[in-house]
C-alpha cells in the first residue's frame, strides 16, 4: 500500500452541503469530507459542487481522454471553473471490469484501493450501474499511469461510449442453489470474444450483455441488457 496522502489545502466554506450531513441518513458529502483530508483534489471538488448548490448550475464538461492503444473506458470531466477550483480542474473517471460474478479476494481489493489512492482522489464505487467499478477522479496524466498500474496485476478497462458496454453476470454456482447455468463461463466467453469492440467504439449506440444464473434475473438483464442471457431447468 503506498503511504496515505495528506491534504495540504484549505478546505472552503461548504454551508449547503453541510446542511446534508444533517438528517438521520448516511450522506455522500461526510465521505467526500473523509477524503478530501488525504487529497487536495478532492477539497476543490467540495468547493466546485457548493458552487454549484449555489448557483443552481454545473460546471462539467466533457472531452477526449484516452491511455494507449484504447479508444473507450474513460469518462472524461474537465471543470469550467477551474481558475476558482484548480485541484479538481479535471476529474475523470475510469470504468475497470469486475471479474465475473464479482468475486474478489481482499487482496485484489487492497491492491485496486492502493493504485488508486496513488494516482486518483480516492472515490471508488462499487459498481457503477454499468457493472464496472467505477474509479472517480484523475488527471489525464494519472490516468495513463493507474491504467498501466492495475493492468499488471489483471484489471482492464471497461465499455464507455458507442461500444459493447462491460458484461455482467450474478455470484451464480459460487453461492446460489438457483444457479441453472454455468454463468462465469457465459461471462468470460463474451469478454473474450468482443473485448476488441469494448475497447474501440465502432457502434452506432452502446450494446449490453448481462448474464443471470435463474429466471429470478438478479442481474436485471431484461430489462438493462440488449442480449439478455437467463438460465433456466431443463425438463
């Protein structure tokens, strides 16, 4: 794990946002509090979202940002305010493939954690409603940088734009008796056969595969997938 950051930048006067830490439920703004501790991208990015509260305004535009080779599997976010907020000027994001069916072990857990707390601002989620797992806010140089990181260790980039999106499939055989069908091996044969087109957008419009083990559908591919694969029994 590399050695934990530390803000070096005043954090701004975030009253509206505050006033979200303040009901019964857990808020996304004491995370982002939690963070911007360790990172100073994360502080100008408070500042821009109150700016935002305030104004009743965005300030994200998009743009092109991509690492070798890829032509998808970034989102990239460029702040138009960034002479107030210039720590969070760009703030990408970069989709990454779950393994098939979600499994993790706590180390490929710690390893993703520690890359991106090396070259990003910390904030993950896992998984974005895409299936990826969701890594939010880098430069468009660390980009390059954490992608060459995480793929010495296995991850590769995700679907972003007109391409074949990232595939999903459930936790099948692995914990569940409803299991019908062999849902990681589904999985990791569409990975491999149209990982090309995932990487290089060529489509008209983005197209999707989630693969769910019982007509139980955990994965909800009938209605967020455009080829929906549902085990069933065989009578």
């Amino acid at each position: 794990m590399p050695k934990q950051k530390k803000s070096t930048k005043a954090f701004h006067s975030t009253p509206l946002l505050d006033q979200l830490e303040s009901g019964p439920w857990p808020s996304f703004v004491t995370g982002l509090k939690r963070l911007a501790h360790e990172n100073n991208m994360m502080v100008d990015l408070l500042g821009q979202l109150e700016h935002s509260y305030k104004t009743r305004l965005g300030y994200w535009k998009g743009g092109t940002v991509s690492v070798f080779g890829y032509g998808g599997g970034i989102i990239p976010r460029f702040s138009e305010v960034a002479a107030m907020f210039p720590e969070s000027k760009e703030f990408h994001t970069l989709r990454v493939q779950p393994p098939a069916g979600n499994h993790y072990t706590t180390k490929l857990l710690r390893q993703l954690s520690g890359s991106w707390s090396k070259w990003g601002s910390g904030l993950i989620a896992f998984h974005g409603q895409t299936g990826n797992i969701m890594f939010i806010g880098a430069t468009t140089e660390n980009t390059q940088h954490f992608f060459d990181d995480i793929n010495e260790y296995g991850f590769d980039l995700g679907g972003a734009g007109p391409c074949v999106r990232t595939a999903m499939s459930c936790v099948g055989a692995a914990r569940c008796e409803q299991s019908c069908t062999n849902e990681i091996r589904i999985h990791r044969t569409l990975v491999n056969n149209f990982i090309d087109d995932m990487h290089r957008p060529a489509l008209p419009y983005k197209f999707k595969f989630k693969v769910s083990g019982c007509p139980n559908d955990c994965m909800n591919s009938i209605q967020r997938a455009d080829f929906a694969v549902i085990g069933t029994w065989r009578d």
